[in-house]
C-alpha cells in the first residue's frame, strides 16, 4: 500500500486528471501539487531578493546582503562580478591627510589590468519621498493598453472620440456616409455632431466612457526598502478605488474590515471591496505585512458619473526607511598605487567599510 495514496502496488493507474482512491498521480503531477500548495513562496521568505527573476536565471547568495538572489546564466563572469577579487575592509579609519593604505597582493608583468573600483557603504536613508506614479504619457505603456484612458501628468477617462466617416454614395443631391459605432463602450452620450477635416468627414462624439480598471503590467520594485511608512496617493474625485497584487498579479488584495483581505480583480469586486482613497492614504505601516516579497502593483478603479466632472488620479509617492547601500566611492575619496609588479596599494581618504574589487 502506498504511504501517501490509498491504492495498492500491484496494479497502479495513473491519471492526473481526477483525485480517486483508486487511481494515483505520476510523479510530475505530485510535485506540482506541492509547489502550488506551498504556504511559503521561496520570494516571500525575508532573505530573498528576486524582484527581476526571469527564465533562464540560477540563484546565488549574497553574503553582504544575506540575502539568495538571481543572476542571468550569460552574466555568470565579468558582468556579475563572479569573476573580480575583491577585499572587504571593516571600520577602516582614513583621512586626507593621513590615508588607509590596503594593500593587495598582485601579480602582473606589464601592468594591464583591471580597472580598480572602491565601494563605501552607506547608511539607509529615513523618510525617503519618492514619486512611482505622476501618470504622464510615457507611464501609459505601464498599463494595459486602454483608449479609454488619458495620461496627461493625471490619468483620466477620455470624453471626446472622433470617428472617420466612410464614403457609401456620391450623387448630385446628397452624398451618402457611414460609420460604426459601439455604444456599449460608453455609459452616457451627451452630444454627437459632424465635422470636417478637409475633404474628410468625421462624428464627434462627447460622453461617459463605462466604469473601467486601469490594470499594470509590471510591478514596483522595493528590494531597497527597509520599512514603508506610506503610500500616499492624491486624486480628484469620489469614486477612486484601488486594489494591490505583491505576487506580480496572480492575486490580489485589499484592506477592509482593519485586514488585508484576497479579492478578485473584477470590475464589481473593486467597486465593492477596493480601498478608497482616505482608506489607501491611511494604511500606513500595515503595507509591510504585505510587502514580503518586495514588490507591489496596484490596480485602479475610474468611474465618471458626470460628464462635467472628471475624476482623475494625480500622483502616488511613497515614503520609507531605505536600506543600507554600497555606493561607488568618488575619484577623490581614494588613490590606486601600482607599487611594484606584486603589490597594488589603495589609499583610502574616508572611514567606514570599504570593498575594493580589482
């Protein structure tokens, strides 16, 4: 008798497609149920950093992050820095006037070498203000394609359509257009008229496009933040609603009830379920509890009920504690000496902690 299955080994069928007592599932069909099913996603775990993973990656760890990320298979080598030595130097104390001077082993002939790079590392930076959206037109290519939408530094539902006119029949009396329209695009028509653009004809149409989600392709990459404080997004209007995907939108969810609750991303879940703005604006440190994976996208609601007044969202920033970074250090903060075919020697004109790859 199998230890997971109630089915016996003397004469096993397999079939994936159906859960039986008599029927098991090949090896391939388990496995995938385990990864499904899994409680904790390997990029939910605190030391992960995986943001751009990709097809065709390896895992590697990082031990002055602590933390496993990915690299591409080609960048194993040079571009990754695999292939470059480097020297950590803890609480080094230099100055001016009187330098650290490191010095590092080496072995060349006619001194071709790599060029020599210095990294200091910073402390994190507390209460960052940093702008994600200001929904200008380069950020439509952000969304899902939508001609119902405007990005014009606030992004909007569009009132105003023109549709070319085609010619059916030309007579001396009258001359005879045609166009399509699908009226199911739009919730209200306030006014069509016709107008000319030289010897083409067009219909003007002013109305209410229907309710709509405006749906992002990619995510918001927060691999270096420590701790959100706040999302903080402004708008005009009062039917804004958002809902948030941290798992690059195969779920999503929303705050509701004092709780991040899983919600569907439909138009009439968000309607009914999404954050509203005062909502969003006050979540506050609990975007953290959600936050595992380190990256985040959200999903908008735009609704007009009047056509005279357009609602709109203008700018989303987020303020946060930034973690502690490598940053290359300036031309003047250090020296590289080429002492002699064995010994590199580089003087470092500041304290803190030091790499220096060569």
């Amino acid at each position: 008798m199998s230890e997971f299955f109630n089915v016996t080994l003397d004469d096993v069928l397999l079939d994936d497609s159906i859960v039986s007592s008599k029927i098991g599932w090949s090896s391939e069909k388990i496995l995938r149920e385990i990864i499904d099913k899994r409680i904790t996603k390997f990029e939910e775990l605190s030391d992960v950093d995986v943001v751009n993973k990709k097809d065709k990656q390896i895992v590697v760890f990082s031990g002055d992050t602590n933390r496993f990320t990915t690299i591409d298979l080609r960048q194993i080598g040079d571009e990754s820095g695999l292939s470059l030595k480097q020297i950590s130097k803890m609480s080094v104390i230099g100055s001016p006037t009187v330098p650290k001077v490191v010095d590092i082993p080496i072995n060349t002939i006619d001194f071709k070498v790599p060029r020599v790079n210095v990294l200091r590392f910073q402390l994190g930076d507390q209460n960052v203000i940093k702008t994600e959206n200001s929904f200008n037109n380069g950020e439509s290519n952000d969304f899902v394609l939508d001609n119902k939408l405007v990005f014009d530094g606030t992004v909007h539902l569009n009132n105003n359509y023109e549709y070319k006119m085609k010619v059916e029949e030309v007579s001396e009396k009258y001359d005879i257009y045609s166009v399509e329209l699908d009226f199911s695009d739009f919730k209200a028509i306030k006014e069509i008229v016709q107008i000319d653009k030289g010897v083409d004809k067009y219909v003007s149409i002013k109305s209410i496009p229907s309710d709509r989600l405006m749906i992002p392709i990619g995510d918001m990459n927060l691999s270096s933040v420590q701790h959100i404080d706040k999302f903080q997004l402004k708008s005009f209007g009062k039917n804004g609603k958002i809902i948030l995907s941290s798992d690059c939108g195969e779920t999503w969810a929303t705050w509701y009830g004092g709780t991040w609750k899983d919600i569907n991303l439909s138009l009439d879940n968000v309607k009914t379920y999404g954050m509203n703005i005062d909502t969003f604006n006050s979540v506050g440190e609990h975007w953290n509890d959600i936050n595992t994976a380190k990256k985040i996208r959200f999903a908008y609601l735009l609704q007009q009920d009047d056509i005279d007044y357009n609602e709109s969202y203008d700018e989303l920033t987020i303020q946060y504690d930034s973690q502690g970074q490598w940053i290359q250090a300036k031309e003047n903060e250090y020296d590289v000496v080429y002492a002699s075919n064995t010994l590199l020697q580089v003087k470092i004109y500041f304290s803190g902690d030091v790499k220096i790859n060569y």
